[in-house]
C-alpha cells in the first residue's frame, strides 16, 4: 500500500517527538544502532516540518575525541543521550575519519 504524502508527513512528525539524539556509527547501524562510537558523545537536533515525508533536523557537531577515530560511515537517532531506543540513522556522506581532535557536522535527514 502506497501512503499519501500527508500520512508520510504525519509519521515524520511522530519520529520527530520521540527521537532527537544523534550519534554516530562506524558501521551501518542497522535496527539495533550496532556500530556506535560510544566514544563520541551524542547531541541533540531539534527536527524541522515535515516535507514530502522526510524531515531535517538541525545541524549538531559530534566531538570526536583527541585520538580521532572513524571512519564515520552513518549517523543514529535515538530517544535518548544514553541508552534510549534506536529510531533509525542513514548514511554520511562522505565518510569521515578523524587523526587527531576535532567536530563531526551532521545534519541529519531521514527519508519518508
């Protein structure tokens, strides 16, 4: 069954309640958000309106730490700054990787 935009908006706006942690992954997350960098804190997005059912939220910079890491292939959202539930995550593009100390700019988009 194909949704209309407006019940893909609708599911954006109820992702967007519950998930506004964003972490980021050196693998593909998956279901489960396998793969974080506990490492690299998580920050919070705030999520714009709905649009064609996707959404964007605001743009967060992850620290990475002084020894660097990555390579930082996917971001995560999650309902919370620790622990909390997996809502999802998608693709950075490029793919980052880090030498030393520094920020990991995310703008995170999820696609309705």
């Amino acid at each position: 069954m194909a949704l209309s935009t407006t019940a893909r908006n609708a599911q954006a706006s109820a992702f967007a309640a519950g998930a506004t942690w964003i972490s980021v992954h050196t693998g593909d997350p998956g279901t489960t958000g396998a793969n974080e960098d506990a490492t690299v804190p998580r920050k919070q997005t705030t999520w714009g309106a709905p649009s064609g059912g996707d959404i964007v939220g605001s743009q967060v910079a992850l620290d990475i730490s002084g020894a660097g890491g990555g390579p930082y292939t996917h971001f995560g959202v999650w309902s919370a700054v620790s622990g909390g539930v997996f809502w999802g995550g998608n693709t950075l593009t490029p793919a980052e990787t880090f030498l030393g100390a520094g920020q990991l700019r995310v703008t995170p988009t999820i696609d309705g």
